[in-house]
C-alpha cells in the first residue's frame, strides 16, 4: 500500500480567507494539534511576508517534535535567507519555493518571458538546496500553463536540486479527469537521480478541490497540501479532513495509508473553527453538525435496525463525542486541570485560575459539561487574554419605538470603559455602545448564532466578523455564553480588539 503524506497549510493558505488572523500563540497551538492529529509537514507561514509570520514560523520551528516544518519563499534570495533563518532550529525543516508559470500569471503578473521564468526556478531552487535538504516547488497557477512549458519548469526545478513537486490548481480551474492526466503526463515525463514526490494543491472555486485532490492520488501523487474545514483564499482549499476519511473508508479502491489519527479530526476541527471564526457548515461533510444526523423516518427506522444502512462513517470514528464528562460542580481543581491536559490543554496557574473559575460556573449553571463546552471555554479564554479585553458587564433597557438603549462596559489594559447607545435592536444597541468604545465604525459582515450542544440548558456560540470601513480588513470573533445578548457582545468585543491590536500584522 502506498502511504499518503498529509501537508497542512491551513497557517499560510488557510490565514489567507479574509477575516482570519491567528496570532503566534494561536498558531502554536494549532501546529501542535495538527501534529496529534497525524499530518507530516505543516506550512507554518510565510516568514519574509512580516514580523508576526517570521515569529510564528519560528516558534512552530521549535514546538514541534516530529513533523516537518515549512515556510513560503517566492523566487527571491531575501525570502530563502528569511525562510532559512525562521526554520534553522527545527528537527525537520523545509523551504516552499513558488514562480507563476502560467501565460496570463507570466504576462500580467510577473512580466516575464518563459526564459526569464525558467532561469529564476533554477537559480531560486539551487540556492535554496544549498540550505535545506528538503526543497519543494510550485509552478503556480500549474492548471492554466501549456503544458509542455510545465514539464519544462518542473524538470528544471527537480535538476535544480527540488525532491518535491507540487502542482498548484491556484485558482480552482481544473477537474478531476484533467488534473489527474496531468500528474499522470508530469510524472511519467520526468526524470531525476533522486526520489521525487508529487502533490496537490487544489482550491474549491468549482466545488472540485477533493475530488481533484483523489484524482490527483490515483495518478500517482503521494502528498496532499490542503487545510482543515477547506478554509482558505476565496472559496477555500481542499479540506484535509474529508480526503483522510475518504482514504480510509474508501481503502478498496485508493489501496493507501496515511498517518492521520482519525479519532482527532472533529477536535482538529473544533480548534480550527474557533480560532479561525469560521463556523463549520451544518452539512459540511465529516466536520458538520449534521453529518451524522438521521432525518427522515425510513433513515432512522434504517439506522435502528443496522446503522450500516445508511452510516459509512461513525461519529466515533472521528472523535465526535456524544457523550458527557465526567466533571460537574463538585469537581476539584486537579480533575480539572487532568481533564484540559488530556483536551490537549496546557495552561499557566494564572491562565488555570481563570479557567477554573468559569469552570465552576458553568458547572453552576449547567446539569452536564460537555468536551464541548470545555474546548470552547478554552478558546474564549485564550482569545480574551490574548486581545487583553473583557466584556464586563451589559445592561439592556426599552427605549421607545421599538428601540432599545444599552449600557456596556468592557475592561481593557486593567482599565474599565463605559458606553451607551440605542438601536433599532438588542443587538444594534450593544454593538453601537461597543463601537464607542473603540472609537470604531466597521462595516458587520457575518452575524451567526449556533447552540454549542443539544438540550435546553446549551451555551449560544456567536460568530461575527467586521470589516473596517478604511482599510477594508476583515476579522472575526467568537462569543460562548448561556445568553445569546452576552454571547453576541463577547464575539463583537473580541472582533473589536482583533482589529485594533492585529489591524497591521497581515
Ligand atoms: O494556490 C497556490 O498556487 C499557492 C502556492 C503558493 C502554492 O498557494
Ligand atoms: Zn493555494
């Protein structure tokens, strides 16, 4: 069986959907995860692209005890040197080299002749094999180049010194049966002293991206680049997740292994969701809320009798827990702390007294705890002291007419700030008194409240992302409370505070 290498750049291409910024903290935890869950290298960012890349890049380089470690360099000796100074103390390092070579990219773009372009992947890649022992390639924009122009910039890259070749679909043009064809041509037409691997890298403009990927693996790739829930530059990359269950439960037919650690995927998920802003779709294959859910009576009556009728995928299989913890309102300070450190939790006692405390009340409120409830609370947590603002306090009043007045208060830098404001809503009101605050006028751009568990007593998870009306960023913000009002001014503060603090690190 051939083994798939599973490369996860949800950290560069992923960072790349607008209103996504992870900080370095953020971007740790994240790598960490994706090493529990099994992937083998992880593009950590784009170190010449800005400070906050080149650090984040750097402390992935040194957090992590087995998986390569990449970094982005377009065909520049600054961006090798940079990239080469970000992973120098990693166990395993690599350098993604990447030239358009497509006639439109070459044209318009980079106004460059072929020549010019296949002398900058020789000169780029051969420099870049004096620093690293690993070197991958990407013609970008592979899909839409001739192709008798693609071989000739992978071969020249591969006798440059590049071991891995991967073929970008940049702008999501192709489809399985001419993506496959095309490693099949690449392939079968190149030759190289040493071994080389192929990968894919596919985005999802035409809903094709996982497909394309498969393809890709059935004509001999044996990578796939892709990112966690599809997130990425316009409609997202190919997602990670759905490719590692389709190898597995479809086995007969691909005849591959991976190292992916199925039982972590709807945790991998779950953090990638949070910490991102971007909500996973209900009927988002593997990861969605309703992608284990039985509707009609004929299905359920089916699924009674032999879940195998219609369930190809257990929720189990993927870690998805429907079961509760066993934590409640008597629990101690050291089953908490046991119970985050098996979540994949590490905190400092600060960090620990904080959580414990909103541990105990929800513990309060709430007849059972969910891993759910937990991860969120840690997420809220880290996202809250990493933006150093917390909602207060919010206190709603009827105006008139419909309208209604809120008074808001918010601590920021061990300081308390106080706003009121009405709107035509509870929720215009509150957000018009947070947009006192920080002086702010953003444009709101997502608005979306989801119940984190099923039952009554479940916490309201809100997602917003803004836009600021200047410079056009777009961020987003996650707000987990038992009150949807309160949920919603969290997920806003934190928007707030994203756009302030990170309005410069993109
Ligand atoms: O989509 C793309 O072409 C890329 C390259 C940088 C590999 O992300
Ligand atoms: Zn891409």
């Amino acid at each position: 069986m051939r083994q798939i290498q599973f490369f996860d750049t949800t950290l560069r291409d992923g960072e790349q959907t607008p209103g996504v910024n992870f900080n370095t903290k953020e971007k740790v935890q994240l790598a960490l995860q994706l090493e529990k869950w099994g992937i083998d290298t992880i593009e950590a960012g784009f170190p010449i692209a800005s400070e906050g890349d080149f650090a984040a890049v750097q402390a992935i380089a040194t957090a992590v005890s087995t998986m390569t470690v990449a970094g982005l360099a377009r065909c520049q000796i600054k961006d090798i040197d940079r990239a080469y100074e970000a992973l120098k103390q990693a166990v395993s390092p690599q350098i993604h080299v990447f030239l358009a070579t497509s006639e439109v990219h070459r044209r318009y773009k980079l106004a460059m002749t072929k020549e010019e372009v296949i002398r900058a992947i020789k000169e780029h890649v051969t420099y870049a094999r004096t620093l690293f022992d690993k070197v991958q390639f990407s013609p970008e924009d592979a899909t839409r180049t001739e192709k008798d122009f693609l071989l000739e910039a992978v071969q020249t890259a591969i006798d440059a010194g590049a071991t891995i070749i991967n073929i970008p679909d940049t702008v999501g043009y192709s489809n399985p049966t001419a993506y496959g064809e095309l490693f099949a041509y690449l392939i079968a037409n190149t030759k190289s002293k040493e071994p080389i691997m192929f990968s894919s890298h596919c985005h999802d403009d035409l809903g094709m991206a996982t497909a394309n990927a498969l393809a890709a693996i059935e004509n001999g790739a044996t990578r796939v680049e892709g990112t966690i829930n599809g997130i990425g530059e316009r409609a997202g990359n190919t997602a990670l997740e759905e490719v590692a269950l389709a190898l597995h439960v479809r086995q007969d037919f691909y005849d591959c292994t991976t190292n992916i650690q199925l039982g972590e995927t709807k945790r991998t998920s779950d953090l990638v969701a949070r910490l991102s802003g971007i909500a996973v779709p209900k009927n988002k294959a593997i990861v969605g809320g309703n992608a284990y859910a039985h509707e009609s009576g004929i299905h359920q009556d089916g699924v009674l009798k032999n879940p195998e009728t219609y369930e190809i995928i257990t929720p189990q299989l993927v870690g998805v827990q429907t079961n509760s913890l066993p934590l409640g309102k008597l629990s101690g300070r050291h089953a908490f702390i046991e119970k985050m450190n098996q979540l994949g939790y590490q905190f400092d006692s600060e960090e620990t007294n904080a959580l414990f405390k909103r541990f105990k009340e929800l513990a309060d409120k709430k007849k059972q705890v969910t891993e759910q409830d937990l991860l969120a609370l840690a997420a809220d947590q880290g996202r809250t002291q990493t933006e150093g603002v917390e909602l207060e306090a919010v206190q709603l009043q009827y105006v008139s007419n419909g309208h209604q007045g809120a008074v808001v208060s918010i601590t920021k830098d061990h300081q308390s700030y106080v706003a009121s404001a009405i709107g035509a809503g509870s929720i215009q009101a509150i957000y018009n008194s947070i947009d006192q605050i920080f002086e702010q006028q953003p444009r709101l751009l997502n608005y979306e409240i989801t119940a984190l568990t099923s039952g009554e007593d479940a916490q309201a998870e809100v997602h917003v992302a803004i836009e600021c009306t200047e410079t056009n960023r777009q961020i987003s913000g996650i707000g987990v409370d038992f009150d949807v009002l309160q949920a919603s001014a969290k997920a806003y503060v934190q928007a707030s505070a994203a756009l302030k603090n990170r309005g410069e690190n993109k």
